[in-house]
C-alpha cells in the first residue's frame, strides 16, 4: 500500500511479544480460508450420505465458497482501508465463525451450500487485512521473514486440511461425522477473536475510498450466470435455462466492464481498474493465474475416488496425500533458492513438476490397479511444484505493475485464483462425474479419475507455454 496509513496501537508492555502474538492471531486469520477449501475436499463422501446430496450440491460446497471469496476479496480489502483492518479482519472472523457453525448444524445440502457461500463472503472480508496489517506493522527488512511465514501457511493449510480432516471424520468426535470439520473452526476462531481485540493495532488509509457497490452486484451476476449453469446443467440434462443464463452472462459481463471504465473515467474507485489491462505481462499472468487455480478440481475428486472407488475411508485418504502437502509445505523454501538462479523461470520450472507428477499419477493408475509408489512419488513431485508456483505467482505477475495499484492489482490476482478454481470445480468436475455415469465400479471411478487428470495435464502444459511468453516480457 501507498497511501499513508493512520496507525492505532494498543497499550502494551513488552512489544516483542505482543508483535510475535499478534503475528499468530493474523497468520491464524490467513490459515482458516485455505484450510476450509481443503479439509472439505475429503469430507464430500460423507456429506453426500448424511444429507443425501447431489453431485451438483457437492460442486456447489466447493465452488460456492470459491465464488464468494473471489467476488468480495477486493471490496474485503477496501473496507479494511475505509473502516479500520482490525475492526474488518474481526467482523470478517466473526462471520466466518457463524458460517462454520451454520455448516455443521446444515440439515441438508441447500443449507450447506448457504452456509459455504456465508463463509467465503466472510473470509474475503477477513483475509485482506492480513496482509495489509502485516505491512504496517512490520518494516520493509522484517516483512521478508515474516512473507515466509505467511507463505508457508497455505501449504501448512493443505497438510491440516487433508490429514486433519480425516483424523476428524474417521475419530466421528463427540459423535459429530462430516460435521466436525466445520465445528472446530468455531472454538480456533473464537480465541484468535480475543487475541485480535487485545493485540492488533488498528490502521486505516487517510485517503477515503467509495465502495463499487455495482460493480460488485455486476460481477456477482456474470460469475452466477456461469458457475450455477455448469454445475446443475449435467444433472438436469442441460436444460435451455443453463443455455440461457450461459449467454446472459456475456452482456453482464460487458455491462460490468462498461460500468468499471466509466467510474474510473470519473474519477471514482471502481471495483477492478481495467487500465492495469494495457500491460501484456499482467494480462498474461492473469491467464495464467486462472488455468491454475482451474487445477483446483483435482481435490474434489481425488476424495470421491479412493473413498467411493476403493472403499478407503476419510483418515487413509489424508494420510495417502500427504506426499503432495509434504512437497506443497517445503516448495516455497526450496523456490526461493531456485529462484535465486533462474529468477522468473522458476514458475516455468513448477508447472513442469506438476506436469511431471500428474503424468506419473495417471501411468501409475493406467497400468496398475490403484495408487502405489508411482502414485505417491507422482503426488510429490506435484506439491513441490505447486509450492514453486503458488508463492512466485504473484511477485512475477505483479513486477512491472505501478506500485500504486499494486495493492489492487494483487487482489485482483487473489480473486483471479478463487474464480480458475471456481470454474475448474463447475467444468471438470462435471466432466467427471459425466464420465463416472451411473457406474460405481473402482474401474470406473479410476477412468473418471483418469479423464479429470489427463485435463490436468493440458491446462499445465498450456500454463508452461504461458509461463515462458511471460518470462519474455
């Protein structure tokens, strides 16, 4: 951020302390979105048996709570500015809180898909005032060490997620099933609530923002028009409706833009500034960002695969991921030497990983009966990747940009990631379950498997080509 910050700090004794305590409240604010995403991932086989859900309602409790990330992350970030981050990052909290209870008290998948769209709402407003509290609060010298730390969440994140959340389902806590994994956010949350009162100083911009209340209503309704057709339209037999709200998205799309240039044209504060547009390296990475993040789809059916096709249960599918959390967890810290020597040719270097342990995965189930070591070292090699990539994203797409609209060009890189995966959950995941059929043999469920990751596979070399196109510029 640029602009000049108002900072209120809180009484305190030993400062040393308080910045190291407060520095876990905000990393614990910036750990529950991930983790959300993936500790729900294993979790769907339960859900569709306790409350009868359809394939379309588990798409939605993924990508419902992708979509309402995306759309309110960046207005997430200007209330922070506008209204004070502490103030923000506790009202985003306090939602996310209530939304994690509504999800685990959900009597069935309409309620749920509420309460996910609940929870990314709030985690949108919570999750900006992370980073820009860290800003304030940390010099330039300091924020290296502490970006390491904020960084290595995400991967922590997938680690807690997959092994957590089957250690939870599998131990049935208190008697609670897939409902555990949404319950325990309320107790974490609620000590990182007391924690934020009493240790984080409050900051605000001194230049007031307005709210894009539009554009956030326009881009609301194109990303409905896109996510709800492709998730319901296999299962209802793609009736005309989803032809149709397919097509209205265009015009609400055009209308969005439209909107967005005439309030930048005036002066205004719209919601997403197209001139960052004019730079074809952002653009590129923007692209890049999306297919990405498309690759999220792999969580939601690596679960159903083991579990309805091989009768695993929640807990060995966590513990059969961890090859992937293990390389995502130490991917950052093996990149930032990486990175030392081939600079932006490191994103190029993880999408190539990636590829590489997709294609081992898909050799490994091709010709044998299941996962094995092939499997599992192929799972590695694709955290290793995806901890190269994820961290080296954004600084690489973000270097030419003014550092003025940085702040905003970084959001719109964050929301970028939240809609690729969003839309790769809607897309792919419907391929998937259009392969899977009415069959429920292992077979079948390991061609579906198959198909998703041979997709996998092409968004990542599309990704390679894009990488290197950017690295040019």
């Amino acid at each position: 951020m640029t602009q000049a910050t108002e900072i209120i700090k809180p009484k305190v004794t030993d400062h040393r302390t308080v910045r190291a305590l407060a520095l876990t409240v905000l990393l614990v604010g910036a750990f529950l979105p991930p983790l959300d995403y993936f500790i729900v991932n294993l979790a769907l086989p339960a859900i569709q048996t306790g409350l009868h859900a359809t394939g379309a309602q588990l798409q939605l409790v993924i990508s419902s709570y992708a979509s309402a990330y995306a759309v309110f992350l960046i207005t997430g970030g200007r209330l922070g500015d506008i209204f004070g981050r502490k103030r923000m990052f506790m009202i985003g909290l306090t939602g996310f809180v209530l939304a994690s209870a509504l999800c685990g008290f959900a009597p069935n998948g309409n309620i749920l898909t509420a309460g996910r769209l609940f929870q990314g709402a709030s985690a949108a407003v919570m999750a900006p005032q992370v980073l820009a509290t860290i800003r304030t609060m940390y010099s330039a010298g300091e924020q290296t060490r502490v970006m390491g730390y904020y960084g290595s969440v995400f991967g922590m994140a997938s680690i807690v997620g997959q092994l957590g959340g089957g250690i939870l389902i599998t131990l049935r806590p208190f008697g609670l099933d897939w409902e555990s994994i949404f319950l325990i956010n309320v107790p974490v949350g609620i000590l990182a609530l007391v924690g934020a009162a009493k240790l984080l100083p409050e900051s605000r911009s001194e230049r007031r923002t307005r709210i894009d209340l539009l554009g956030v209503a326009l881009l609301s309704t194109f990303l409905g028009l896109v996510i709800y057709p492709l998730t319901r339209g296999r299962e209802a037999g793609w009736p005309p409706w989803t032809f149709v709200a397919l097509f209205l998205s265009l015009p609400a799309l055009f209308l969005f833009v439209i909107a967005e240039k005439r309030i930048a044209n005036r002066g205004g504060d719209p919601l997403v500034d197209f001139r960052l547009f004019k730079s074809g390296s952002f653009v590129i990475g923007l692209t890049i960002t999306f297919l990405f993040y498309c690759l999220s789809v792999f969580f939601l059916t690596y679960g159903i695969y083991l579990q309805n096709g091989f009768g695993w249960n929640a807990l060995a599918c966590g513990v059969a991921i961890m090859p992937f959390a293990v390389g995502f967890f130490f991917g950052p810290f093996i990149s930032h030497e990486f990175a030392k020597r081939v600079h932006a040719n490191v994103l190029a270097a993880g999408f190539i990983l990636m590829t590489i342990g997709y294609v081992l995965i898909v050799a490994q189930l091709h010709f044998g009966d299941g996962p094995g070591p092939i499997f599992y070292i192929g799972l590695f090699f694709a955290g290793v990747g995806q901890g190269f990539v994820f961290p080296s994203l954004v600084r690489i797409v973000l270097a030419e940009v003014e550092p003025e609209k940085a702040g905003l060009a970084a959001g719109m890189v964050t929301s970028t990631l939240q809609i690729g995966a969003a839309v790769g959950v809607a897309a792919i995941g419907g391929l998937f379950f259009t392969v899977l059929g009415g069959h429920s043999t292992a077979t079948a469920y390991s061609q579906a498997f198959q198909t998703v990751l041979v997709v996998v596979v092409l968004l990542l070399l599309c990704c390679t080509a894009l990488a290197k196109l950017l690295n040019r510029h």
